[in-house]
C-alpha cells in the first residue's frame, strides 16, 4: 500500500524525467550554425593595387620636362640675338675707346658705362644664346665700325659730339625699340626675359645721352 509521500516522490521523479527527454529532442532538431568565417585577407590584394592617383586613368600625371616646356627659337628670335649681339659688342668697344678719349669728364663716365653695362649685356645674351643653339654673329654691324674709325680720328669736344651722336642717342632708340619688340613677342622665354630686363637700362643710357648733348650744345662742350 503506497503512502502520500511515496507518491508524491514517484510522480516529481516521472516529472523530471521527461523534462530532460524534451530538452535532448529539442537539442538534436536544431540546425548546426556554420563556424564564422576568418576575415579577408586583403593585404595581399592591397599591395597588388596600384599607388593612389598614378594607376590608369588617373587624373595625376608627371610633370612634363623642362625640355617640353622650352620653346623653339623662332626666326623673329634669331634675328634679335644678331642685332643685339652686334649693337651691344659696338657700343662696348665705343665706350671703352671713348672712356680714355673724352674730353668732358661727364661723357668720359658715360663711356665707361656702356662700355661695363653692355660688355655684361653681351655676356648673358650669349649665354642664352648658346643654351638655346642660336647663332651670334662676328663682330659688329659695318656701319658701327665706320662710326668707331671715325671717332678714333677726332679728338676734344668733336670726338665726344659725335660719340653721343652715334653710340648715345641714335643707337639707343633702335636698340629700345628693337628690346621691347622681343620682351612682347619672342617666343623663348629667356630671351623675353633678358629683354625686359635690360630695357630699362637702354632707356637709362638713352635718357643720360640725351641730358649730355644738350649740355654740351649749350656751354661749347666742356667744363
């Protein structure tokens, strides 16, 4: 004959014997998540990958050569170069023959002057030249030469009137014209740039060649 407390143990035991039953039923109906996935790795096709801004079709390009960016001498320049080289070789030898001649000493210190400015002129304008495979010419213009022989025959406040003359005011306004011509429409860069830069100091000259003939005109020569 069974007692309460018997009983009530016999249906506690039956009672958790079936919740573990349920509990490996739902166990095995459930479907095994797939392990987690190793992460990429993307060193190797990042290292494969073209730098930034150089792979194809990319915007940035290497800048182009120094040789792509200098212009050809044109005929227009070549023709500058001649005349400059050979105004500025006889304004040099103008003024060194005119710095031991001049009687006035005002002219005597502009003798020496173009003879120092135009000497470095020629110097950088061959220079340039050179780089730039242009031609220079030999010697001066012929009419240069006859003026030089001419000055080497006068003496006194002559050789000075027409120093001014020829290799003062005459051969600077040319010279300036033919200067700013170049610094506006050369087509090397550095030859428009040896032309504005030297401008300014042909005007000088031409401004003190100027300022001399009139003094000379008005007191009858020297001082």
């Amino acid at each position: 004959m069974n007692t309460p407390a018997s009983t009530t143990n016999v249906r506690t035991t039956t009672l958790i014997a079936a919740i573990a039953l349920a509990g490996v039923l739902t166990a095995c109906e459930r479907t095994p998540e797939p392990p987690a996935s190793a992460p990429a790795d993307t060193s190797r096709a990042e290292s494969n990958a073209p730098p930034t801004g150089l792979g194809p079709g990319s915007d940035a390009s290497p800048p182009p050569s120094s040789a792509a960016q200098t212009a050809a001498p044109s005929p227009e320049d070549n023709s500058f170069v001649t005349a400059a080289a050979a105004g500025g070789r006889a304004e040099a030898e103008a003024g060194r023959l005119m710095a031991g001649r001049a009687a006035d000493p005002q002219v005597r210190a502009f003798a020496e002057m173009l003879d120092k400015e135009h000497t470095a002129a020629n110097t950088e304008l061959e220079r340039i030249a050179g780089a730039h495979g242009i031609p220079l010419p030999q010697g001066m213009a012929p009419a240069s030469r006859e003026h030089i022989e001419e000055l080497k025959t006068l003496t006194g406040a002559e050789a000075d009137a027409a120093f001014l003359r020829h290799f003062g005011t005459a051969a600077h306004e040319d010279t300036i014209a033919l200067f700013e011509r170049q610094a506006k429409s050369g087509q090397v860069p550095e030859l428009r740039s040896f032309a504005a830069d030297t401008a300014p100091k042909l005007r000088e000259h031409l401004r003190l060649a100027r300022q001399l003939e009139e003094r000379l005109a008005t007191d009858g020569g020297t001082r």
